[in-house]
C-alpha cells in the first residue's frame, strides 16, 4: 500500500475515534467538539509526519492527505452516535 493511501485510511479512523471521544467525554457543545477534533488532527498529524517523513516527497501532504475525510467522519459519526444515544 503507498504512503499517501495509508494516511489516508489512518486519518479516517482517526476521524471515528475522535467522534468516540466526544461521546465518552459526553460532549454536546459543538465548540468543544470542534476542540477534541482539531486537537486530535494536529496530534496526529505530528505523528504521521515522524513516521511518514522518509517515504512521501513533500511533509506537507501529510498534512493535506485526508483532511477531509478525517472532517467528514468525524462529524458524521459524532452526529450518529449522539443521536443515538440522546433518543434511544
């Protein structure tokens, strides 16, 4: 599997457990939420360009691979599983 494709798999389960958190933590402040998502990108972010630095040609699509998905996910099943744990 190349680099850019596995960063971006990583960066979408990433997204899911970052949603996980939100709700272990019982956030419902979109603010907050917001937060543990940018927090747990940056961190991870940190992570993937120590481990990714020798095999990509330029660190900064390590930043830019996944970004959306990594959004969309975690928006998505942060929505889901709120509600379904608000109205069950």
């Amino acid at each position: 599997m190349e680099p850019l494709s596995l960063i971006y798999w990583i960066k979408l389960c990433l997204g899911v457990l970052a949603a996980f958190i939100c709700i272990l933590l019982g956030v419902n402040n979109i603010i907050t939420g917001a937060m543990i998502g940018f927090i747990t990108y940056i961190v991870s972010d940190k992570v993937l360009k120590q481990l990714f630095i020798d095999k990509v040609e330029n660190p900064s699509d390590v930043t830019k691979t996944g970004i959306g998905i990594y959004i969309i996910t975690f928006v998505f099943v942060w929505a889901l599983l709120y509600t379904i744990i608000r109205f069950s």
